[in-house]
C-alpha cells in the first residue's frame, strides 16, 4: 500500500514541470479585466476624476485628479505588463492597492456578493430585501416586456456590487506577487536568466 501511494505522490510530483500554467493562466485572466478598467477610466477622464472626488454621489477621495491618472495608468499599464510577463511581482504591489482602495471605498458598504443570491453563504439584508424586488421586477416584464427576448442572453439579477470580485483579483494578484510570472512564457523569466545568473 505503502509502495502505491509513493508512486502516486512521484506521479503528482512530476507535475511540477508545468508549474509555469498557473502564473500564466492567472496573469491572462486578469489582463482583460484590468484593461477594460483602465481603459474605461481614461476614456473620460473629466468624468473619473469627478467621480473620485464627489463625497456626493462619487468616492470623495483626496487628490482626485492624481488618483484618477494613477489607478487608470496602473490598470492599463499593468495589463500590459501582465500580458507580457514583465516586471510581475512589482506591478502587482499597485495594483493590490487599486483592489484594497475599490473594496474599501466602493464595495465594503454592500457586504461581500458581487450578484445578489439570497441562498448564498454572507447573503446581508440588502442581499435578501432583492429577491422581492427582483421577482416584481419579473412580473413586470413578464406582463408589460417582451420577458423571453429581455432574458434571451442571460438570467435577470440584482448587482448588489459587494467585494467579491475585486477581494478575488486581490487575492490572485497576491499570489501573482509572490509566485512571479512564471518559467518560460514571461519576460521576467528570460531576463533573470540573462541577467540576474550573470551576477551569481
């Protein structure tokens, strides 16, 4: 038995030569995620950086025009630099701080759930006052809508825009900052072996 079960910990073991998948797959999920942020930002950039800095109906933030730039520079840029596997742990460090300031400043008040599900674990009374809303909200485009073609690309929900999705990118960029871009489809991986063994 014994015999059996250290075979089968050298067959997973031997995995381990791919262990460059998990930082790229990670670094290519997030690329579009954060260019579609930055882009959005520097779009408008008179709208962002009103946004920032509105304590009414915006962020409220301090210094709302160099924050504005800042956060959409370091989503687009990092995207950039993500996609290209290149200097990964240090863009990591802002974009990290990008998620803590959207989940302290945006989402906190909404507890954690992105989409509003009242049968899901952290589900908060504004969570559950959603599901008799979104079930008038049905009865209403059932008898008044065209409800088959309304719903025809996707189910009808409540965006209760909690922490979930950026808490979940926080994590992954802090994994991506300590396991770095990964062997041999990142940039960093070839120019710290060029340069970096030069110096050993």
């Amino acid at each position: 038995m014994l015999t059996l079960l250290n075979r089968l910990q050298d067959g997973l073991d031997a995995t381990r030569r791919l262990d460059f998948l998990a930082p790229l797959l990670l670094r290519l999920y997030l690329v579009p995620i954060f260019w579609m942020a930055g882009m959005n930002k520097l779009a408008d950039m008179d709208a962002t950086i009103a946004w920032f800095g509105n304590p009414d109906w915006g962020l409220g933030l301090p210094f709302p025009t160099l924050l504005a730039w800042l956060a959409a520079l370091t989503e687009a840029g990092g995207a950039i630099l993500l996609l290209c596997g290149l200097a990964v742990r240090w863009i990591s460090i802002p974009l990290m701080v990008t998620m803590l300031v959207a989940i302290v400043s945006v989402h906190w008040p909404y507890g954690w759930q992105a989409i509003a599900d009242a049968g899901a674990p952290f589900a908060n009374q504004r969570v559950l006052d959603s599901v008799e809303k979104l079930a008038r909200a049905r009865e209403l485009l059932q008898e008044h809508g065209n409800y088959d073609w309304l719903t025809s690309s996707g189910k009808l929900v409540v965006l209760n825009n909690g922490i979930e999705f950026a808490a979940t990118y926080l994590i992954m960029l802090l994994v991506l900052f300590f396991a770095g871009a990964g062997r041999w489809l990142s940039l960093d991986h070839w120019l710290a072996r060029r340069w970096r063994s030069a110096a050993w």
